[in-house]
C-alpha cells in the first residue's frame, strides 16, 4: 500500500447497503468504536430497512440522530463517531485531500459493488469508495449474496485487479460455533484483520499448538 499521509491514519470509513447481513456491520461499528477507531459512517435507505428488519434497531434517518441512537445502543463512540447523509458531499470521505486510510462496505451489495466496479458515485457511499480507490487506500467489500453471476464475478475481478479485498461473508466453522453471534464474529474477526485492529473474537487456527510448543 503507498505511503498516507497523517490526516487520515486513525479514521476508517465504513458503509452499510441494504444487502442481509445487518448483523455484520453494526458488529464490526461496535468493534472498530471499542478499539478506539474514529469512524466515519454511511448508511444507505436499503440499508436502513433491512436494519429494522434484522435487528431490534430502528434508526432515524436524520444523521446527527442516528449518530446520538448507535452511540446509546453500542455504548461508545461518543467521541469517534461520525455519521454522514448519502448526498452530504461536503463529507470529509468525499474528497481524495482528507481520505481515511481505509474503508469498508459491510455489507456490500451486489449493485454495490457494480457501482464502485464502474466508478459512477452517485451517493456518498460510491464516491467514497471511488476515492479511496483512487488515492490508493485499502478498500475491503463484504459481500453478502449467492449464488453469483457472472457479471458479479467480472466487476469483483475488475476491482481485484485494482487491489480492492473482495471478502465474502462466508463464517468459517472450524471453531465450532453454537450461536449466530460467533458466526458473525467470524467474518467480522476477518474484516477487522485486514484492517489491522487488534481483537479477540475468535481463536485463530492452531493457536493452541503454538502455545504449547511455546511452553
């Protein structure tokens, strides 16, 4: 990854579309607020509908109070958070000058994605990601769709190419879940690896066998 400069080392911008998977994103938010990240948050109409739809969480719309909402029901944040409206371009997201240093769409659409693929920004979330691609900044996509076509697979490929992570919602069992929260631990557990966040949600494989050839 090329060198960043200050402005935008300690702030990640994270995005939810209206893919399922609401559980994910408001996961990784809480983990990313709890570490101490300034996050900076958009959230599409769909995205909101599907939130009430598969959470307990209905949202206002409005992004000040939305902010005021997520910080009472995760219980942090209150100095790191920061939510913007999906046409408010005068967002700091908006701009290559003060882009974060990475951000996630979690998760991400497939529409989404053809969107980031062809570089429309139509809404905040499009531009946002069209940014960080262009200032050469780690984009991570969690996508929650199967099975996929082919015209998925090809704007996945177009954007690996240009070093975007494509990373599918697909929990590992190896750790032998019991609960939909440890499923959803698990991709969130992955997300938050590539960003770099230290975290404790899942036992990472063989970490038993390192500990004891240590001892």
């Amino acid at each position: 990854m090329a060198s960043q400069s200050s402005h935008g080392a300690d702030r990640i911008a994270l995005a939810w579309t209206g893919a399922s998977g609401a559980a994910y994103g408001l996961r990784l938010l809480e983990q990313l607020l709890a570490a101490g990240v300034r996050v900076e948050l958009i959230v599409s109409k769909a995205a909101q509908v599907v939130l009430g739809q598969e959470t307990d969480l209905d949202l206002p719309a409005q992004p000040e109070a939305m902010r005021e909402a997520l910080v009472t029901h995760l219980g942090c944040g209150s100095n790191t958070l920061r939510v913007y409206g999906r046409e408010q371009w005068t967002a700091p997201v908006a701009s290559g000058s003060n882009a974060p240093r990475a951000m996630v769409v979690c998760p991400c659409t497939s529409g989404t994605v053809a969107a980031i693929a062809n570089g429309t920004s139509d809404n905040l979330i499009e531009r946002a990601a069209d940014v960080t691609i262009k200032e050469r900044r780690q984009l991570v996509l969690v996508h929650r769709e199967t099975p996929l076509s082919l015209i998925h697979l090809e704007n996945m490929t177009r954007l690996a190419r240009m070093g975007v992570t494509i990373l599918p919602a697909n929990p590992g069992f190896y750790h032998r879940p019991a609960t939909v929260e440890e499923l959803v631990d698990f991709v969130v557990a992955r997300v938050l690896d590539h960003l770099e966040v230290d975290h404790e949600l899942v036992p990472r494989w063989a970490a038993d066998e390192e500990r004891r050839e240590a001892d």
